[in-house]
C-alpha cells in the first residue's frame, strides 16, 4: 500500500488561539479550517508531500482525536487489511461529510491513527 501523506495532529482547548499563534511565530498558512480542526502549512508548497499539520479541538465525529492523518489510494483494503489482523478499529470506515472516507485504528502503543482517502 502507498502512503499518500502524513499529517500530525495536535489536541489543542482553543483553536483559534492555537492557528493564531502557529501561523504568527512560523509564518504558516490556514490550508483547511472546519471550525473544530485547522491544517497548517505553506499555501505555495505543491504536491501531497508538502509539510503541514493539524490543530485539532475534538473530532467531529469519532470518540477520539487521532495522533495522525495517513492518506491512502484505497482506504477500503486499508480497513479490510486491517480488520484481516486483528487491529482495534476505534472508529468504523465511514463517508464524512466533509469529503473523505476514513477510519480510525489504535496500535498496540495506544496511539489512535486516522486512515483516509479523499472521496471522488
């Protein structure tokens, strides 16, 4: 399977406070803002390799934050493969509203991790 991209996600109480600050102090641009998780980066970088992060309150749909996104071309044989080993799925494989489909898996470390592919 191929990793598209890689994107950290902080938990953070005000998110506006948080995107004010990290865009002020690294000069960051707001790449995506949905109110309750804000994606950081550099607006004139190209191509899904281009660093950013996220700021996040609290997900909007699933029972926890993860730690990270990891974008995949087929996010269906990432949940089967998953399921396939045992992996504890926190969140099921879904459609959200906002254009992706994704899921959320916990590794044996505890770290929850979003899976997601951008729906066409």
């Amino acid at each position: 399977m191929e990793l598209v991209r890689a994107v950290p996600i902080l938990t953070v109480d005000d998110l506006d406070e948080a995107v004010r600050m990290y865009t002020s102090l690294l000069g960051l641009d707001v790449l995506m803002n949905h109110g309750w998780i804000a994606t950081l980066g550099n607006s004139d970088a190209t191509g899904g390799a281009a660093p950013q992060f996220s700021l996040m309150t609290a997900d909007a749909t699933a029972p926890v934050n993860p730690v990270a996104s990891l974008q995949v071309p087929d996010v269906d044989a990432a949940y089967a493969q998953a399921l396939a080993d045992g992996v504890e799925i926190v969140h099921p494989l879904c459609d959200e509203e906002w254009g992706v489909r994704r899921f959320f898996f916990r590794d044996a470390d505890g770290n929850v991790v979003n899976v997601l592919s951008h729906r066409r």
